[in-house]
C-alpha cells in the first residue's frame, strides 16, 4: 500500500515532477484503481467479520473495472489471497452486521451441503469463477461450522450462537492473516541480517515485538520512559 499511496502522490504532481507521458499514464492507472475502488477494502482489511464479504464484492467489482488490464490484474493478485472465501472463515461473514438476516438465512441452511474433499485452508483463485451473482451463502457447507466449533465450547446449532457476545468479541479480537503475515515479515526483514545464530535472532525479534507493543508511539518521550 506504500508505493500505491505514493504512485497517489506523484500523479498529483505530475506537472511539477515533469514525467514521461509513459509513466504519467501507469501512475494515473494505480491512482485511480487504489481512490476508486482499493482504499476501502484496504481501510477494512483489519476487520475480520467484514473479511468474506468484502472480498467477494472486490471480485465482483474487478471484473467490473473500467480499465479490464487493471482489472485483470487486479484480480490475479487477489485470487492468491482468498483465506476469508474458504469453507471454513467463510463463517465469519455470520458476524457482519452488513450482511442482511436473509442472506445470514441461506448460508446457515447451506450448512448442511457436503464439504469438500480436499480442506483448503485457502480458497484456490486458479478457475474460480465469480460473478455479480456470485454471493456468500455459495461458498458455505458443512465445514463451516467448525468456526464455531472452534471458538465457542456452547455445543448448539450455529444460529443459535450468533448473538453471543462473548464470541462476536472472539470474532473481532481474531488476527487477519495478511496484516499478520505483512507485518512479521517487515520486522524479519528489517532485522534478520542483525545476528548471525538462528536461536539469537528469533529471541532479537520476540524482543522488538514486545518493546513495539509497549512503546506504540516510539517517541524520544515514551522511549526514555520505558523500562524493562
């Protein structure tokens, strides 16, 4: 998301920047698809409920690009990360107050369809096939219930736990894996050439991990008030 905001910032000043017309052109593509259509999901993307939903309507609207390079490409890159579109975190989209009492209503009766034979932790994007009446209740079966299963000791039927508060706040407190994924790779790469023995680095990066929660703000104020 950093050179898209930056490719942002360079399109507004193009004129001052005297680019090639070239690249004034492929800036202006990137600014365009991360105002129009990107930002959104990126701004929600920490939210886990909104997860399924979010990305099956930034399918939809792929393929629904102006500019179908952009689109496709687009699309491309998001079919290797469909984590929330899988049989099993598909569930979460149970919890999206977005979602309307009628869709919530077909997902729960598709609980009852076959699973799959093979268990994806990852929905595979390579022949998948969405359209605009592609919806959400489509890619629930019987496995989905093991979000609940694995979140809630109650043993009843998934409708009767939707309004449990307790687990809603499991729900919401539930890490999403590419903001995960992102950011303990930064920290891997920003660190990794610092120790040479494997047993010292993975101690150096629990301890950044810690120092980063408890100093968020990483000022010269917070720092030198910091104490282990």
């Amino acid at each position: 998301m950093a050179k898209a905001i930056y490719a942002v910032k360079m399109t507004l000043f193009a004129d001052q920047l005297k680019l090639p017309a070239r690249i004034q052109r492929g800036l202006r593509h990137v600014a365009l698809f991360v105002s129009l259509l990107y930002i959104k999901h990126w701004h929600e993307a920490l939210i886990p409920e909104y997860a399924p939903k979010n990305d099956l309507e930034l399918l939809q609207a792929l393929n629904e690009y102006p500019d179908k390079e952009v689109g496709a490409e687009g699309t491309r890159a998001l079919s290797r990360h469909l984590w929330y579109l899988s049989e099993d975190l598909i569930a979460l989209a149970f919890f999206d107050d977005r979602v309307e009492d009628g869709k919530k209503k077909r997902m729960l009766e598709n609980l009852v369809r076959p699973a799959s034979k093979k268990a994806l932790k990852r929905l595979a994007g390579k022949g998948l096939r969405v359209t605009n009446t592609t919806i959400l209740s489509g890619f629930v079966t019987s496995r989905s219930k093991r979000l609940f299963e694995l979140l809630t000791d109650r043993k009843e039927h998934p409708q009767n736990l939707l309004a449990d508060e307790a687990l809603k706040n499991r729900v919401r407190a539930l890490k999403v894996v590419n903001d995960s994924a992102e950011r303990a790779i930064a920290l891997i790469k920003q660190f990794a050439g610092a120790v040479k023995d494997e047993g010292q680095r993975q101690y150096l990066l629990r301890v950044v991990k810690h120092h980063r929660s408890e100093v968020p703000k990483r000022t010269k104020a917070a720092c030198s008030a910091f104490s282990l």
